[in-house]
DNA sequence: TTGAAAGCGCTAACAG
DNA sequence: CTGTTAGCGCTTTCAA
C-alpha cells in the first residue's frame, strides 16, 4: 500500500526492473521461479502499478470514449451498463461524454482519442464527433471508431467506412406497422423522432413500405416530428387527438414517446386499445409495465453494447473488420396495446 | 492534424520545449510575444496535447471514477448526467465502473486511483470500494471520495470521514407517510429496498416516526422487504393482496417499485386510489407519466451530481472541507396515486 | 523571460 | 532467461 514503484521493487529484489515489469506483464517470458519471487514481493509490498507510465510507454489507454446525447435516456443506459460490462472484461476502461446533441461538445470528446485520453469512441450520434476541417485535411486520421444504432452518412464520413451496431430498423419498422394493419387499422399516425436522425428516416421507411404493400395511403398529415422524449409523446397526441380525422392508432418510433402517448390518451379518456391502438419502440424494462402493457419492438439492448466493444477493439487491436455492420436481430413483442379497428 | 509533439514544435520554431509547454499550459508566464507566436504555430501546426505525458509527469489523471451498483437504474442515470456535466466543466473526465452490486467488481473500481487511473472516487454504494485488508493497513490512505446518497458507515470506514452528499431521507421518508396518515390511512404496508442499504434503513425509519408521532402502531407484518426494482413492486403486492389483512395504502421506497405495484393492484382490478393509495419516492421523470400520476418525493438529481463532483474536486485539490455533509433539499410531490382512506 | 536538463514509471529493444 | 539502457511526451526546477 506504501507508495512504492517497480524500481524500488527491483532493488528489494536485487533484479532488474525488466525482470519486475516482465513478472508482472508477461509472465510466461520469466522462469518460474522469479515469477513467484517477484509477484510475492508485489504483493507483499502492496505494490500497484502506476498505469500513467506503462501508457505512455505503449501508447495506449485501455479507455474507450462514449460519445452520446443522453446518458438518462432508457434505452440508452441500457445499452451502455452492457457495454461497460464487457469493456470491463476485456480490460477497458469507459469514459463517457453527455453531448446533449451539442455538436461543440461532441468535438470535445472526439478529441480525447487525438490527446491520449482514450484508444477509441463508440458514438450514439449520427454525425462524427470531428471538426469539418478536421476531416477535410488529408492528414485526418479516423481513430477506431463504432457507430451504435445511428447510420453515419458515408459522404459525411468522408469516404471512411464506419462500423455501425444496430438493429434493421426498416425490417423492424414494417413489422411493427404491419401488426397495426393486420388489426385493421388505416389510420395509422406516427410521432417520429427528431427527423435528422437516421434511425426516425429508417423507422418511417418501414412504416410506409408496410403501407403502401398493403396497398394503404401514406397520409402525410398523419405523420407528426417529434423527438424521442416522454413530452413529445404527450404533446403530439393532444394535438392528434385535436385532428379532424382521428387515427385509430399510434406509432410511437420510441417508448418514452408511447408512454407520453397513454398518459395524454388516458387524460382524454381514450380507452386503449378500445378507441386507439399504440405501439413503441425499444421494450424498456417499463414497457411491460405501463398500462396497458406496451407492444413494441424488443431491441436487444445487452448484444447491441457488447458487439460495439468488440468490433471496437478489433479495430483497435488492427484486426481486418469482416463486417462493417453488425445487424442484430430485434422481436416483436405483442402485449395489450393494441387491438382491432373499432367500428365507426 | 499530423502527429506532432512539443519537441518538434518547438525545434520548428527555434525555442526551447519548456517555452512552448509554458506558453500553452501556463499563457501568462511567458511574453505576449512568445504566447502568440506559439499558440499560432500550435494551432498552424494541429498539435494535440498527450494528455499521457503530462498527466505522468503531474500525476494528475482528471479523472473521476464513479462506482455505482446500476447505471440504467433511472434515479441514477439522472444522478450520473448530472455528474458528468459538472466534471466536463471542471476539466475533469468520468469513469464508470457499473458494479451490479459485486464486491469484486467495486474493489476493482476502487483500486483505479491507487494504478493511477483516475485521482478521485464518487461511490453510490455504502460500503467502500477497498479490501478490509488495505483498510487495516496501517500505511492505507483514504483516497479522494465521496459517496452519494449512501451513507458509509463511519465505523465501517474505520474513523475516516467520507463526505457524503444526500438529502435527508428520514425526514422525506416523514413527510410522505405523514401524507397518508393525514389522508386518514392506518394500515400502510411498505416496500423496501435492500434492507442493508442505508437509505432504506433512513426510510424505513422516517416511516416509523411518522405512525408512531400519531399514534399509529408499527405493524411488523406490513414491512416487506425488497429491492429497488420494478420486479419487486409487482411481486411483493401481488403478496400484500393477499394477506388476511389488507393495507389501504403502500409506501415503495422507490419509483419503479411503485410502478411495478401499480401494475400488480391494476392487474387485480383494484383502483387507485379508491381502493388503495400508492406513494413512490424520487421522482424519476416517469413518475409523472404513470396512471395513476405517482405521489412521490422528489430528489434534487441535477443538485446530487453536482455537489458530488464539486465537494470531490475540493478534496483532490487539498482544500479543507467545511462540510462533511451536503443535505440537499426534497420535495414532496403530490398527484393522483394517493386519496383518502376507503371507508370499509 | 527563456533555456537546459532532469525526470514521472513503465516497457521494450538489444545484449549477454 | 535476465540485465542494460533508452526513451514515451510532458512539466518543472534551476540557471542564465
């Protein structure tokens, strides 16, 4: 526990530092016997490396940066526990960066990789957390870098492939609205998410292919911007359930945003699924529990934070990606939401 | 952009490394002249500060590590934004370490400091992240921390003080039961958390002062011991249904407990709270949205973080802490879970 | 005000 | 298998 280094340890010894730093790093490149005598000496002395050297010495971190506009969101926080779970077993270390969406911010943290502060970025963003000029310079290095769940833009990315972690959320997106139609429903409204996002442009594709192979109208006034929150959700439906012609369902591109729709509903006295269907997105852990309980798309929230670390890793390690992105397989999960068309 | 060093720059420009380090690190200790002219090259130049370099030859990391039993705990998550907000502007980085509460785990987060990985600790846990073994060394010495919302035991810490930011759980605890008493409720069953876990033990406790303040008796039997989950409100209700003796009223000592005891009373067709009245605690940003809309205590989870990060930051700069204690204020929150007693 | 030089603690050639 | 030695990039005395 005294403050003592591996100098010190090797004149206790009387060995050599190389010989302290390889019983303790490489175990296998020292004999048995020096082994043992320096790691009961470590141990006796209550020596702790002093990573601050060894980084230095190797150029690495073992820290990766996440970069992410909410740490509080739900499905977020899920994603990251995971993530940092299997960083953890894989001896890394995370740090994370709260942006709330702000770009300046964003650049903040994409920087660390440049300062040494970390070896590679997960981003939840879909834009790169570099400057524009940055990026133009030829000399722009793009660091080891996985895109979780937001598609990053090729021409934006300048060229550079961007390994991205997420789910088929077109895929998932039909599906979902394809429930809605089964049960008879036509119109069928949607809060989206903030429209620049490309999981919001990829989830309302879903939606009007599923439409439009029904051989249903896509109506636009029936498609409302919103942002994943709880206040969206809430907000857009009074201003729905205001409309001229009613939907008999709800797509909500995100849970939060669909529990924000049933409050609004019950406070109007909709009866759900009765006089309006909804659906979310996501299956947060409170989904089941909302009432009515929540049909949704179930994303798999461990699998998506585990694969982010380990394609980042290869990268970091220089390991020839194979796949580029990484499409996990997500669930429709039906619960008590939902239900047929009311008659009119 | 290039991968350029305070050697090269400053042999560029024909001065010495600790002129350019100065004039980048410490502006007024060097002519206006000097400053310009380095800043510019610096800037001309892309040259990114190793954090790596300084950070061993100042044995400053800035960074914080954070220990914490479950991030995508939605209390938490709000505590944690907080957290890494006030650090980022404070200059310092966060670390998490998600511990799901193992021991091993902790003791591995609390070890970063000693390896040199972070210069400070903010611990959510009640116990500290240190082997009983390093705290009876007599050569052990207490690192930067601070623990959060969960009192550590001053026995346990082994006389050391370890500043603790929280609100005053017993007396919130008070106020909400003191809420139901005054809605005429006799019989109230609560649902812990962890029974080893301070603040339930203060809540409990808080519940107890309450009754007995007017003269309500304590029933045993209507203590049930939980956990903060939502699994746990839903079970264990599912249990208080069915005792002999039903409670008009349920304390959870905490929001997704609540939820998951709405849903259970829901499920069984009770009303609230007509039948049965509901109090959660924290306010998470859901409890709103609930159906019935939660009574509560609201915690102040921007000010938490906060002061977290600024009382740690005070000790890793040395400075003598005036307060052991931050007790920040709560709020009692009323709305539609809780109604008075049903006439029997 | 600036420069020279000495390390922070560790790892990794290279020799032996 | 082990020791010698040279730094990683930065800050900080000390001297000029």
């Amino acid at each position: 526990m005294s403050d003592i280094g591996i100098k010190q340890l090797a004149k206790n010894l009387g060995i050599s530092t190389a010989s302290v730093s390889r019983a303790l790093s490489n175990p296998d490149r020292v004999s048995t016997a020096m082994r043992k005598r320096v790691q009961t000496a470590a141990k006796l002395a209550g020596y702790r490396p002093n990573k601050m050297g060894a980084s230095l010495r190797t150029s690495k971190t073992r820290n990766i940066i996440v970069i992410i506009p909410d740490i509080s969101d739900t499905f977020n926080s899920g994603v990251i526990r995971s993530l940092e779970r299997t960083a953890a077993n894989r001896g890394y270390s995370v740090l994370f960066g709260d942006t709330q969406g702000i770009r300046e911010l964003e650049i903040t943290y994409g920087d660390m990789v440049q300062t040494r502060q970390a070896d590679g970025i997960i981003c939840f963003s879909h834009r790169l957390p570099f400057t524009d000029e940055d990026m133009a310079s030829d000399s722009f290095k793009m660091p080891p870098l996985v895109n979780s769940c937001e598609y990053i833009d090729a021409a934006q990315a300048g060229g550079h492939i961007v390994p991205l972690v997420t789910i088929d959320n077109v895929k998932a997106s039909r599906e979902l609205t394809q429930h809605l139609i089964d049960l008879g429903h036509i119109d069928i409204a949607v809060i989206t998410g903030d429209i620049s996002s490309p999981s919001t442009t990829q989830r309302l594709q879903g939606y009007q292919q599923a439409m439009l192979s029904s051989g249903l109208p896509v109506q636009q006034q029936l498609i409302y911007e919103g942002t994943y929150t709880l206040e969206a959700g809430s907000t857009i439906t009074k201003e729905i359930l205001l409309a001229k012609k009613r939907p008999t369902a709800i797509f909500c591109m995100c849970d939060e945003t669909a529990l924000g729709c049933l409050y609004a509903l019950k406070e109007h006295n909709f009866s759900i699924p009765n006089d309006i269907s909804v659906v979310g997105f996501d299956d947060i852990k409170f989904a089941q529990y909302f009432s009515p309980a929540l049909t949704t798309i179930a994303q798999p929230v461990a699998e998506i934070g585990q694969q982010c670390v380990e394609v980042l890793i290869d990268i970091i390690d220089g390991k020839e990606i194979k796949k580029p992105m990484v499409v996990l397989p997500h669930r429709l999960v039906i619960r008590d939401s939902t239900g047929p068309r009311p008659d009119r």
